[in-house]
C-alpha cells in the first residue's frame, strides 16, 4: 500500500508501479465512481470508435446478411410439413 497527496487540485499521480502492475499505462482512459462505504474505484474504461452509417453501407451490409431466396423457400416448406 503507498500513501498519495491529494494536490490542492483535487488531482493523485498514481506510481507508475502500480500502474504497470495492473497493466495500465499514462494514457489510459479511467472510470471513477464512489461506493457506499466511501471507497474511490478506478476502472479502465473502454473506448471504441464510431462509425457513422451511410445508406450505401447500410444497404451493403443488408445484401451481405440477406438469406439467399433458395434458403427462404426451402424453410418455408419445412415448416409448411411441420418438420
């Protein structure tokens, strides 16, 4: 366990140390919340990019997950048998 300073910022550097050993590195993105007992929990957060959606995309990924018609027809049969 290390002792921190709370800068008169409300800012803590956390030993690079501590860091390493939960794999985490300066450029980290953190979530920080509270418990009920008054603990500080830091967790790393995870970031993903956005992608905005043209319609070309859109229909594009519509074709490539379309159930091919033969398939469709060949369903509709079985369940028409009750298979």
């Amino acid at each position: 366990m290390e002792l921190l300073k709370l800068g008169t910022k409300g800012q803590v550097t956390i030993p690079r140390a501590i860091l390493r050993s939960v794999g985490l590195t300066g450029d980290t993105p953190l979530l920080v919340e509270t418990t009920p007992e008054g603990a500080i929990l830091l967790r790393p957060a995870a970031v993903y990019p956005i992608e905005i959606y043209s319609d070309e995309r859109v229909e594009e990924f519509e074709r490539e997950n379309a159930v091919p018609d033969a398939l469709q027809a060949r369903v509709r049969a079985s369940l028409a048998r009750g298979d």
